[in-house]
C-alpha cells in the first residue's frame, strides 16, 4: 500500500496494530443462509416484519427512491428490496469492524484469501478518499457496508452522493444509500419496464436439462423453451430470452422463468435464492404500498417527505 498507493508505512502500522483477528468471522464464513433450501431462505426475507418496514421506508424516502427510479430506471420496490433483506432497513448494518473482517478474512482463510486481499485493499483507499478511520467503520463479517452493504470495490466503483453534499455516506444517509443502490443496478444492466420473473409449469421429460444451475444470463429463448415443454404463467414474448428456475418449495419443486432483470439481480449477490428473495420480498411490498391503508398501519402515518425514517 505504500509503495503502490502512497500510504505512510508508519500509519499503516498503527492502524493494524489495532486490529484484532476474529475466528467468530472464519465460523460465520461456513454457513451462509444460501445452503438452506427456499422455502426455508423465502422465510427469513419474506415476513410481516420486513414487509412493514418496507412499507414504510418506502414512504419516509418517497421523493429519493422517485428520484432514483427517474435517473437509473430502476423501480423503488427494488431499493427497498435489496436495503430490506441487506439489513432490514438499516437496522442491522453489522458490528464488525470492517478493517479487522477484511484483515481476517485476507490472511485466515486462504480459500479467498486473494479476493479478500483486494478488497482490503480497497477499503483502505476508500476510507483515506472520503476522509474516514480505518477503524471506525462497522459492517458485516465479510466486510459489507451501509444499508445496502457495499464491499470496498462496489463502493468505490457505484457509490454515489445524491443529495450532493460532498460525501458518499451509505452508513447515515438513506439518499446517498438509495442512489448507489440504483446506479449499481443500473450499470449491471437493469432493463426498466422489462419483467423479473414469471412462474412456469413443466411437463415431460427433457426439460429437466434445461434448468438454469449457474449464474449466467439468459441466452435461450422463450419460444424454444416452451418448445421443451416450459410453460410461462402468463404470456410473454417468444423471442424474449429467459432461463428455466427450480427452487425446493415447502411442498415440492417449484418453476419459474427467469429474466434478463433476475440475472441482474444476481449481480448484487451471487445466489439465485437471494435474486429470488429479493424480486417477491420487493412485489410483496409493492402491493402493500400501492394499497396502504393508513387506519390498518398506524404506524406508518409518516409524511411522504425524506428524513422521516431516519
């Protein structure tokens, strides 16, 4: 770093020199929610709980999340969304130190130990850019950050400062949180107005082959699926590329077509049950949203201006 980027050797000393190994970290590494079969995942994401708070943090940041969907294309329900499942709303941001996550992770466990590295890297150039403590920051064991939970490298590359006041803060600043979140989609590729998912049916024996395993756009076209007896719910453009799901629901396999946007979607965490989640945690709210009854939810009865949530 200080031959690379310029750093004082003797600062950078310091600085690890209060950072601790956590082996709580490397247990936490070894269980990700992602080996639990959906229905299970589905229930964690998908509550009362997270769909109220979407509700209503949707409400307090009404004008940012319609600013964000004017300028990146990308719907409110998708924010919220991903903020909801990231950290309930900014509720649970994490209260590891993010330097000594990403120190443990980079020279204790070696099986990512070189992205990690990276990532080190990259938290301590941003924290030198916006003016900030090294050891100061909190996130999550792998080192996520702010209520969308940024790694270093994202923030670095779709961080933005959205009500211009000079700094790209994403641990106090629901606008400058919503916009990087929609700026990170929209530089993956969001298609505004383009469909996420449908559900499908499935019959004989060759679609089986077709079931999407990776994390890949889709590249087969719904006329040829339904060519190998894939059916979408509802009617959607032959020629419209899409890839075949299967989740492990609570009473038996379920199908789904899946489009460019769930791809997308699985930019931001590489799990298709986290797209998944994702994708039904945003319509649930949605729904809720679109139709909210302030006499049912009186604990919403929050002005459709920013800063209310906060």
């Amino acid at each position: 770093m200080a031959t690379k980027h310029g750093f004082n050797p003797n600062r950078l000393q310091a600085i690890f020199s209060r950072a601790r190994t956590q082996p709580s970290i490397i247990r936490a590494m070894s269980r990700p929610a992602e080996a639990k079969p959906w229905y299970a995942y589905r229930d964690i994401f998908i509550n009362d709980r997270r769909i109220r708070g979407g509700v209503k943090f949707w409400r307090a940041h009404a004008a940012t999340l319609a600013k964000a969907e004017r300028i990146y294309g990308v719907p409110p329900e998708i924010v919220v969304a991903i903020i909801g499942v990231e950290t309930q709303y900014g509720g649970n941001m994490g209260n590891y130190r993010v330097l000594e996550a990403l120190s443990t992770l980079a020279f204790d466990y070696p099986r990512r130990a070189d992205y990690f590295r990276k990532e080190l890297e990259n938290y301590l150039l941003l924290t030198r850019a916006e003016g900030i403590d090294p050891l100061a920051l909190r996130g999550s064991y792998a080192g996520a950050m702010g209520l969308g939970q940024f790694m270093p490298s994202s923030f670095l590359s779709y961080a933005v400062d959205f009500d211009g006041d000079g700094h790209r803060d994403l641990w106090d600043n629901p606008r400058d949180a919503i916009g990087s979140v929609a700026n990170y989609f929209n530089k993956h590729g969001w298609r505004g107005g383009e469909p996420i998912t449908v559900p499908a049916s499935v019959s004989g024996v060759r679609y089986s082959q077709w079931v999407s395993r990776k994390l890949a756009p889709p590249t087969d076209s719904v006329a040829s699926l339904q060519a190998q007896g894939i059916s979408p719910s509802r009617p959607v453009r032959g020629g419209q590329s899409a890839m075949l799901l299967e989740f492990e629901g609570r009473n038996g396999l379920e199908y789904w077509l899946g489009f460019a946007n769930f791809y997308v979607i699985t930019r931001y965490n590489h799990s298709q049950l986290y797209a998944m989640a994702v994708h039904q945690l945003g319509q649930a709210i949605g729904e809720q949203y679109a139709h909210f009854d302030a006499s049912a939810f009186p604990w919403a009865r929050v002005a459709l201006i920013d800063e209310v949530f906060w």
